[in-house]
C-alpha cells in the first residue's frame, strides 16, 4: 500500500510541477508582448498579453499532448522538451550545470 501512496504523491508533485511551469511560460511570454508589440500594434495591452500567454501555454499542453499520444508515457526529457520556447537561460545554464 505505501508504494501505491508514493506513486501518488511523485504523480500530485509531478502535475504541481507542470501546472507551475505552464503558468510560469504564459506569464514570461505575456511580459514581452507588453513590453513591446501592443504599443506597436494598436490592440489593449492587456489583450495582446492574454493573447500572447494562451499562445504559448497552447503550445507547451500540444507538445505534451503529443508527447504523450506518442507511447502513452511522457518521460522527463520530454516534458523539459516541452518547455524550451524561451531564450532565457535555465538556472542550470546559469551556474554551469552544477
């Protein structure tokens, strides 16, 4: 029974994970369009970065999805996979792979 619970708990903290890091891609992909291209563009500010930030969240849960439909399993270097649209470097990148 304990190794059933375990599971469960690596599963909630896994899903936790995944729910924090597409919240986290929406939010840094809406801060760039409100930096710049709804000035550009003439459309509310707070449009273009719901815009911006579904897009992208779209594209991580596709990415996934696909992942997934592939073998019915989404391994650790494919849900990291999922999340390479940004060009800010990971903490990892950071601090040289420590």
């Amino acid at each position: 029974m304990n190794i059933g619970k375990a599971r469960m708990n690596k599963t909630a903290t896994t899903i936790g994970t995944v729910l924090l890091r597409i919240a986290a891609t929406f939010v840094y992909q809406a801060m760039s369009v409100i930096a710049g291209a709804s000035i550009i563009g003439g459309i509310p500010v707070y449009k273009a970065a719901l815009l911006s930030g579904m897009t992208a969240t779209a594209t991580v849960i596709q990415k996934l999805a696909a992942a997934y439909a592939d073998d019915g399993k989404i391994t650790l270097e494919e849900l990291n996979s999922a999340f390479t649209m940004n060009a800010a470097p990971s903490s990892k990148e950071q601090h040289g792979n420590q």
